[in-house]
C-alpha cells in the first residue's frame, strides 16, 4: 500500500484531521505500510504535503501537519476541491479540548 493510501485508510477510520507523524503511527501500527528508510514520518509528511498541492487530491490540509480526507457535502469522498468539505466529525471536540 502507498503512504497515501495509507493514511486515507488511517484518516476514513479517525474521521478527524490527524498530524502526519499520528498517521504514520498508526499506519505502521496496522502494517499499512512497509517503510525502506529511517524515516517514514518525513516521507510520510513530504508525500501528503506534495499530494494536497495537486488538483483533485483526496485530501486536504487542515492546519500546520494536520491532513483531513476530502469529502462532500453528503460525506462522500471528491476529488472536486471546488466541493470540498473537510472529514471533521469529531474535529471540533478535538481542537477544544484542553492540552
């Protein structure tokens, strides 16, 4: 599985916006993927920051390190950013909470 599919499938299961490091966790917690170097974090987080510049990403960011799924107004994933709502079910509690 490729580090973006992996944390599509990490970001469908938390439906909030996750830090790159949380996703590579638990991506590499549910052996999502396989990492060849030392430092998966960083090519994790290069792999969403390039994708979420390109037309018809799946995903979106959501902050400084923070990636959401792309969805729309039903909930159903786009590739249309002109009719993009951020996955952000429980985002509101989680941005509130105290530290």
């Amino acid at each position: 599985m490729t580090y973006l599919d992996a944390a599509y499938t990490v970001l469908q299961a938390e439906k909030q916006p996750l830090h790159y490091t949380d996703i590579t966790r638990r991506a590499l917690a549910q052996v999502l993927i396989v990492p060849t170097g030392l430092t998966p974090e960083a090519t994790m987080g290069s792999r969403l920051y390039t994708d979420t510049q390109e037309e018809g990403s799946r995903l979106v960011r959501a902050g400084k390190g923070h990636v959401a799924r792309r969805v729309g107004i039903s909930g159903r994933p786009v590739g249309n950013p002109s009719a993009t709502v951020i996955d952000c079910t429980a985002w509101q509690s989680y941005a509130h909470s105290p530290a």
